[in-house]
C-alpha cells in the first residue's frame, strides 16, 4: 500500500523524494530561527521539501513544530533565516501574500469562518481565483453570475472531493469536529498552494477517521501534485503517509530522515518517545 | 455526470434562498413606503408626523450604514454621527452653489446627495487609515474622538458663496464670522461657524429618502452576496484565517468602512436638505449613539431589523411627547423589553420556529419538486 519512496541527498544536504529531483524543490528553508523576548522558539531551521513531498514535522509538545508554519507563513516575522518558495523569497511578505505565492495552510486549533456556509468558506479560499471586482460585487452584471456560478461548481467539486457535498449549504460551525477539520484543508487547498501545511490534522479523530484522512493526504498529493507537510502526534499517521521527516526538540531539528531511519534514531528515542515512558 | 447535476441545482436554489431573504426586506420597505403615502395624500398624517418622514428615512439610511461597520465588517464606530455631518454640510453647500444652475429641485437633490456621499467617503478613508490598525475597543474609542473632532472643526467652519465662488474660513479662535469672508456684493454666508448652516433650502421630500432606503439596501445586500462581501465578512469572522487564504484583511476593511461612511454621507445630505437651519452640535455622540441602538436592537447584519429598529425607535419618543414626564421612562421600558425579546434564546427559538412554519407554507410546493428531483 503505502511503497516505500527512496530519498536522495541534494547540495544542501537535505533529502528530498528521488521523483521530484528534476524539479526544483517547492520550499527551501535556511538557517531559520525566531527569539520570543530571551526564549528561542526555533534556531538553525534547515529543511528542504520536494515538489510532490509528504514530509512530517514531529516533536514533543512545546517544540515549536506551530511556531516553524507561523514562520512559514509569515504569521511571525523571522529573526534569522530564508525562505525560499518555489525560488523566491518570502521575505518582507505579509501572510496573505506568502498565501499567494503557494502555502496554504491549516490551525491546531480550528479556524474556520464558523458563522459562513460550508460552501462561502471554500468560496473565501477561493478569493484570488474568482473573478469579481469592486464594482461587480455591487453592480452584479453577467460577469457576477458568471464568475459565482463557476466559483460554485468549482466548490463543489473541491468539496466533492472529501464527499462534503451534502453539507454544503450547512453553517460551518455546526459541522462535527472531523468534518470541521476536513473543511479547513478543502479551503486550504482552494487557495491553489504548491505547498499544504497540516497542523495536526488528525487531532480528535478516531482511528478510522485517522484512516481515512491518511488515505485523503495521499490523495491530495496525487491529485493536486503539490507537496504536504505535517504536524502530526499520532506515530501511525506519521510513519505511515510521511516520506520525509524532520524531528524538532527545544525548537532544534534533532534528527531528519526515512521514516525508518527516524524509528531507529535512539537520540529521537530518547527525546522523543523517551519522554513518553516518563509521563 | 451526477455530480454536475447535483452542482448546477445547488447553486440555483443558493440563490433563490439568498433572493428571497433579501426580495422580503424590499417587500417591507416598498409596502410601508405606500401605505404611508396613501395616508398622507389623503390627509390622515397630521402636520408633526409628516415631517418625521424624511428624517425617520434618513435613520434608516444611518442605521443599514453603521451595520455594515458594526454588523458585517464586525468593528465598533462610535462616531458615525461624524459622517453624517460632512455629508450634511458637504451636501448643504453643494445644493446651495447650485441653487442658481440647476432649476430642477431633484436633480439638486439628487447631486447634493452624491457630493455628501464622496466627502464622507474621503473623510472615511482619511480616518480608516489609523483607525482601522487598530482592534476591538480601542478602534471603538478613537472612532469616537474622531467623531467629535468632526463636530468641533464642522463648528468652526465658516462658508459664503458669492459670483467670485465659494470662500471658506475657519473661525479656531472664535475670533471670525461670517463678515470676514469678504463676501462680494449679492453674496451669501451658508455656515456661520456655531450657528450652523442657516436659510438654505428645504428640498428633501419623502420620495427621495425612500429611494435612498432602497439604494442603501441594494448595496449593502449586494455586497454580502459576493466575493468582496464574503472577504469582509471572512476578516470578521476569523481574521488569521482570511489571512492565510489570501486576503488583504487592511484593503477589504477600509473599502467596507469607506463605503459605510459613504452611505452615512448620503443621509447626512438628505437630513441637511430637509432644514432651512442646521447645527453641527446635531451629530454628536449622542446621535452616534442612537443610530448604534438601532442595529443593535435591530440585530447585527439584520438589515430589514435595522430599518423596523429605526422606524420604531425614532418615532416612539416623538409619539410619547404627550405624555410628557413618562416619555423617557416609557422610553427605556420599550428599550429593555426589545432587548430581552430579541436576545433570549428561547424567545429566539420560539421566534423562530413561529417563522419556519410560516415559511414551511410557502416551502411546500418546492420542497415535493426537490425530493422527487433530488434521489
Ligand atoms: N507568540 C509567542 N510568544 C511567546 N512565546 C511563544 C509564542 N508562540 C509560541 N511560543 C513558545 O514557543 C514554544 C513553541 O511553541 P509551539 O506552539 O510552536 O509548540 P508546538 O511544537 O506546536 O507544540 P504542540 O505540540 O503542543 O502544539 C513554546 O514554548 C511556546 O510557549
Ligand atoms: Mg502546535
């Protein structure tokens, strides 16, 4: 089921899915690191993500695995580093702008725009592709229904994708926990990114909803063509969909690798699973 | 091949639901707009309550306004009055310079209230520059100052016309008036710094305040049903989130608040024509705060509410007035029960499941096409 992908080595040391070698990589991640007043949430952040990667971001609670996509997604701005996406930097870039440039991304902690229909929140992901202006949202000309009727199909098909069409027209924050996560990754992945951020994704899922969203991960990469990465605790989840992955403790990267490679890691072990043992 | 069935039915009845909602608020307002002119033409009106109408319209405007801050762009203005000034005394000027070009009383009108529109606009978009950087309270507070700054300076203003054109002064230091615009013979002060604007025009009618009613709500609900409105509704609903698909939250912000101002501007220009004399002090803090009580009580976002919320709470102290010394108390009294109404939950529910009955009457032809079309 799940086969196994063959990682290779580049430059900058990284590794990167054998597959996307002939492409430029969608995200490289240099030196990266954020101060909070004296505390160091994240230092020396150096990743490099292939085109069509899954790669998991793990680490014990508190290791600034949300602080690196904040980062990412210039929600903080960076006091070291580069970030490089799809071979420009987003430096000096607003979060909405990095959303242009190709990262979409999800919450640990659910946000979406509760008070919305399912549908207007994937409309709202939708929001740079829909062409509508000032005065057409006003003034509804042929262009209006034109451009809301595509948006709509467009929608659909994106929620058809999780099998949401049903609710679509139900408000948003009415939507079991599950389907609620769900949603977000639809709206996220309507913004047309190169790049999908999951922050935790399977957080309050049973195991077969856990399942399901495994295979749903799989899908998004093969459909979409475009790289996931994921913040992730359930070790199921993460050896069983990640290509790559990148261990974070004290908000240093401690070990990167294979799935298999990062099982045998003792240093991983003992920070990580370590950890477990003792609570 | 199911599913592009499935996609093309959904849109289509998305918009017939969206359609009636909004097709109900412009029922109510055309019906009361002509059982009230059926009264009046045929005397019924007395003398005072005719000439609540075309202010009763122009707290209407204000209230849809301020909901669209408040209500769909989610920010607290508590200077809304402010607006409402400039568009009345940017109004008052306009249709007094033009009162020798243009014969024509509605057309007068009618470009008085798009002069007041675009300066309450600029005025809006000069002041959303700070303001709208900041969040929650605290753009409520400043809101409020510069709701009162807009007062002070429109208090000190000094404006004459005469064949050379429009002068404009201002009177700071309480040292000037209106016989230092050095008018040219035949000319005429309009603003006489705290006096206000005196011996303009009355050219506002009933007409007109319904037509702006209509317009307001036409671009408000138009709004909301498309991508620039879900843009703003998506910033109030989750800032972070509108932010990370994409959205310029600062852009969507400012265009919802200048158009906001805007319409306040326009009712500001409409109130200024129904006056022969008008004071800045008019549009204080209490006047913001009376328009804020009527989408309030109305409900936020609701628009049709803030038009009932409007009519009733402007016209209720008017019609107290011969009870004198109750007038507030009953006042207050209203006030609360509206509040417990309209904010209990169970009475809500019950509101509620009173409306989808009534609703289900006329749903049940449409409801049999959708089961058989729908499986
Ligand atoms: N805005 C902030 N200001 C100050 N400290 C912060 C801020 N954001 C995060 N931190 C700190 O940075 C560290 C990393 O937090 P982060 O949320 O990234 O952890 P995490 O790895 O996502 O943990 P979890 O698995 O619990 O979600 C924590 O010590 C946190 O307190
Ligand atoms: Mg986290």
């Amino acid at each position: 089921m799940n086969k196994k992908t063959k990682m290779v080595e580049v430059p900058s040391h990284a590794i990167i899915p054998e597959r996307d070698l002939d492409k430029s990589p969608i995200l490289e991640i240099s030196h990266l690191g954020i101060d909070f007043g004296g505390l160091t949430a994240v230092d020396d952040f150096s990743i490099t993500v292939g085109r069509t990667e899954i790669c998991g971001l793990i680490g014990p609670n508190g290791a600034g695995k949300t602080t690196v996509f904040n980062l990412l997604t210039n929600v903080y701005t960076p006091t070291r580093g580069a970030i490089i996406l799809d071979g420009k930097s987003t430096a000096g870039k607003s979060t909405a702008q990095v959303n242009r440039m190709g990262i979409a991304r999800t919450f640990q902690n659910i946000r979406l725009f509760s008070n919305m229909s399912v549908i207007d929140n994937v409309k709202v992901g939708m929001h740079n592709s829909i062409k509508e202006g000032f005065v057409s949202s006003i003034f509804h000309g042929m262009g209006y229904f034109k451009a809301e009727k595509a948006a709509a199909e467009r929608a659909l098909e994106l929620l058809d994708f999780f099998g949401m069409t049903d609710v679509a027209n139900d408000e948003a924050g009415s939507l079991p926990y599950g389907a609620q996560r769900r949603l977000e990754i639809v709206r996220a992945l309507a913004t047309n990114p190169g790049i999908i951020l999951l922050d935790e994704p399977a957080a309050g899922m049973n195991p077969s909803e856990t399942a399901e969203l495994m295979e749903n991960i799989r899908r998004i990469r093969d459909t979409f063509q475009i790289a996931v990465m994921l913040i992730e605790h359930d070790m199921n989840l993460v050896m069983g969909v990640c290509e790559g992955i990148c261990v974070l403790n004290y908000g240093k990267i401690i070990a990167k690798g294979t799935p298999e490679e990062i099982k045998a890691n003792p240093t991983v072990i003992e920070a990580y699973l370590g950890k477990r043992k003792e609570a | 091949m199911s599913n592009k069935k499935n996609t093309a039915m959904t849109f289509g009845s998305h918009v017939k639901e969206l359609a009636k909602s909004d097709f109900i608020t412009y029922g109510v307002v055309i019906a009361a707009f002509i059982i009230v002119s059926i009264f009046s033409s045929s005397g019924l009106l007395g003398r005072k309550a005719a000439g609540l109408l075309v202010p009763v319209c122009c707290y209407i405007v204000m209230a849809l306004s301020l909901n669209l801050t408040v209500g769909i762009m989610g920010e607290l203005s508590l200077g809304h009055a402010g607006f409402m000034s400039v568009g009345a005394f940017s109004g008052v000027i306009a249709s007094m310079l033009l009162g020798e070009v243009i014969d024509n009383n509605v057309i007068r009108l009618a470009v008085a209230i798009l002069v007041g529109a675009f300066f309450a606009a600029i005025v809006g978009f000069l002041i959303g520059i700070p303001v709208l950087r900041l969040r929650g309270d605290y753009l409520a507070i400043v809101t409020l100052a510069f709701g009162e700054i807009i007062k002070d300076l429109i208090n000190c203003l000094v404006v004459g016309i005469d064949k050379n054109g429009l002068h404009i002064i201002f009177n700071f230091k309480g040292d000037k008036s209106a016989a230092d615009l050095n008018l040219a013979e035949g000319g005429k002060a309009i603003i006489k710094g705290a006096q206000g604007a005196t011996g303009t025009d009355k050219i506002a009618t009933f007409a007109a305040g319904f037509v702006l009613i209509l317009i307001a709500l036409f671009i408000i609900q138009s709004l909301v049903r498309s991508r620039v409105g879900r843009a703003i509704i998506a910033c109030r609903d989750n800032r972070i989130a509108a932010e990370s698909v994409g959205i310029d939250v600062m852009k969507y912000k400012m265009f919802a608040f200048v158009l906001s101002a805007a319409i306040a501007g326009s009712a500001g220009a409409l109130y200024g024509a129904n006056y022969s004399n008008l004071v800045a002090t008019k549009f204080d803090f209490n006047t913001s705060i009376l328009i804020l009580v009527f989408v309030v009580l109305g409900g936020l976002g609701n628009m049709l509410g803030s038009v009932i919320a409007a009519t009733v709470l402007y016209i209720l102290p008017e019609a107290l007035r011969e009870f004198a010394n109750y007038r507030m108390l009953i006042y207050a009294i209203v006030l609360i029960l509206v509040m417990i109404l309209t904010n209990n939950p169970r009475l809500v529910a019950l509101r509620e499941k009173l409306f989808s009955k009534v609703s289900s009457v006329f749903k049940k032809g449409k409801k049999k096409s959708e089961s058989e079309g729908g499986k």
